[in-house]
C-alpha cells in the first residue's frame, strides 16, 4: 500500500514530536557516544601492544581511510533515502533528515564534536563491540587489529569533515582545502543535487557511491526531503 505524501509528512512530525518529547532518544545518543568512545580506547590500548612495520602501517591507514569513507557514505545513502518513522528508531530517521535544511552549524570544539556526533553511529558500536573481541581473543591480530582500529577513528572523524563543511570560516577549513578531509565545495552538491556525494570523510568513494545510488535509490529532494516540509520546530545539527 503506497502512504501519500501527506501521510509521510504527518508520520515525520509525530516521530519529531517523540524526538522532543521523550527523554529515550537524547539518551540513546550519549549512551552511544559514550561506548563508541570507550570501545574506541579500549581498542588502541589492545592493538598498540602489537607491531607491524612502518610500510604496513602507511598501507593500513590508507586503506581503513578509503573504507571508511565508502561505508559512512553507504550509511548516509541509506539513511537519507529511509523513511520508516514510525518505528522505534524513527524519531531518530526523522531528526537525521533534518540536516539538509541546515546550512550552518553552530561552531564547537572539534573534540566535542567528535565525541558528541559518534552518538550518532550506533551501527559502529556493534562493530567496535566485534573488533574489541576480536582483538581481545588474538582472531584479529596484526594488520588487521590496526585495520578496525583506523577504520573506527576515521568513521568517526568523518562526522567531524562533515560539520566542517557546514561552518565556512572554521580555521580548520583548510583540511578541507587540501584534500585531507572534504571540502565544503565538493560537499555543496550533496545539498544542491539528489542522490549524489554521500561520502563525507574525504568523497573519494563518491563516484562509485553515486552509481549505486543512482540504481537502488529514487533520490531524496522528492521523498524524504519534503516529508519535514511542514514540520515547524527546531533543527538538528550535525548530521551528515
């Protein structure tokens, strides 16, 4: 049965009126922030005690750098393209779509925002909870303990390339400019198009990303987009 837009619209307000309304969903983000960054540390503790050389190390780095760039945007593609908000975890869809109607962002401290916006990662608890006990019980050693290592910080530090795409006079900026992390101008056409640019740690992955998007998904300016259309209250910061 096909729900008409003015159902979505009204099923999209409800989720956000939840979102503000029960304490539930504020919480699942600290908790959230919280393990990922404890899994995080517990993990470098874990791996610094072995060693790989110097080339496996660069190697490694450029690799987890590349897949995390591609799995956050896969992420991203998915969850700007989801609109279930009547489930459990829909005021959290809900509040995640409101970041293409926010074209800037309050500046923070990029440690607070590294650690406040992993709260929104729950996938990469689960993958932290797995790469810690593996670690833990020698199944991943060596290059790959570094491997999920890197992998973890860069998901992370994607959330933090995102908002500094979203504050155009941070000092940081120039990460951006220099090919490290994304650069608002490359991620501007995430905004201006449909269905394109998810990658937000560096967009390297984004050509490969965009044709899987153009054959999975219809595009969001038409779908999702319009479902907040006649929502009237506050924004989110900081989603990708």
């Amino acid at each position: 049965m096909t729900t008409s837009l003015a159902e979505k619209q009204q099923q999209f307000n409800t989720a956000m009126d939840k979102f503000a309304n029960r304490p539930v969903y504020v919480w699942v983000g600290r908790v959230v922030s919280f393990v990922n960054i404890s899994l995080q540390v517990a993990l470098l503790a874990l791996t610094v005690r072995q060693s790989i050389s110097l080339f496996q190390q660069m190697l490694t780095i450029a690799i987890a750098y590349i897949l995390a760039d591609f799995i956050n945007g896969l992420v991203h593609m998915y969850m700007d393209n989801h609109d279930d908000y009547q489930s459990f975890v829909g005021p959290l869809v809900a509040s995640f779509h409101l970041h293409h109607r926010t074209p800037n962002y309050t500046q923070k401290p990029l440690l607070v925002v590294y650690y406040h916006e992993s709260g929104a990662k729950i996938w990469l608890a689960f993958f932290l909870l797995a790469a810690v006990a593996g670690v833990w019980q020698g199944v991943l050693t060596g290059v790959a303990a570094y491997g999920v290592f890197y992998f973890s910080i860069f998901s992370s530090l994607a959330e933090v390339s995102h908002y500094l795409c979203h504050i155009p006079s941070h000092p940081a900026q120039y990460l951006g400019k220099a090919g490290i992390l994304l650069s608002s101008r490359h991620h501007v056409r995430h905004h201006l198009a449909d269905n394109v640019d998810y990658a937000f740690l560096n967009g390297l992955t984004d050509p490969v990303l965009n044709l899987n998007a153009r054959n999975v998904f219809p595009g969001y300016k038409n779908t999702t987009d319009l479902h907040y259309a006649l929502y009237t209250g506050g924004d989110t910061e900081n989603r990708s």
